[in-house]
C-alpha cells in the first residue's frame, strides 16, 4: 500500500537517506537502483540529490522540493538526463508515512523510497 499523505506543517521532515524500491515512467515499471538524499532548508524546503541506475545507464538528478501536504513543486537544477525539465517546477504529489517516500510527478515518474 501506498504511504500516508503528509498531514501539513506539522509533518515529519522529509530530510534523510533513500533507497529506491520502485520506479515508474509513464505508468511502466522500469528496474533499477537508487539513492535519494534530501535535506531540509527551511518549513517545507528540501533540496535533493537522486541517482538511479537503469539498463540504459546511471542518471543524476539534483534541486528543490518545495510545499506540504499534497501539494509540492519540484525543480530540477542539474541532472545528466537529457529528457529532463531544467529549472522548471513540476507539480509533484507526495506521500510520507515517515519510513517510506511516494513521489508521484505531475510529468508521469512515479517512485518509491525507503528509508534508511
């Protein structure tokens, strides 16, 4: 089952370490690894590093999670994938029962993230 949606401000900080357990694009399972790591940089800031490796190679992704509850941006900043939107908020929908990370973006990616 997915995780609980994050209740608002009073949320559980998001910041910490990652392992993927599930990755979608497009609503297709894709197999590979990951790690995420994010950090807090003020109420309902994060910045975010994510590597995840796939048969077509390793891809790199860093920026800025912003918002609460439901309702977050993501920009990407930096990454290797040539497809990706570059400093471009993407509305992103997550859910955090405190152990793990559902992340679902408006652009159709969808992971999983345990924490470690």
């Amino acid at each position: 089952p997915a995780p609980a949606p994050v209740p608002g401000p009073q949320a559980a900080s998001l910041a910490g370490d990652y392992v993927l357990v599930a990755y979608q694009e497009s609503g297709v399972n894709v197999a590979g690894a990951g790690e995420l790591s994010v950090q807090q940089t003020g109420p309902a800031s994060y910045t975010f590093r994510y590597s995840i490796q796939t048969a077509v190679g390793i891809l790199q992704y860093a920026g800025v999670l912003q918002g609460n509850g439901y309702t977050w941006a993501t920009t990407t900043v930096q990454t290797n994938d040539p497809r990706a939107m570059l400093n471009t908020p993407v509305a992103t929908q997550i859910n955090y029962d405190g152990t793990q990370l559902g992340v679902q973006s408006g652009i159709g990616v969808a992971a999983l993230w345990r924490r470690r």
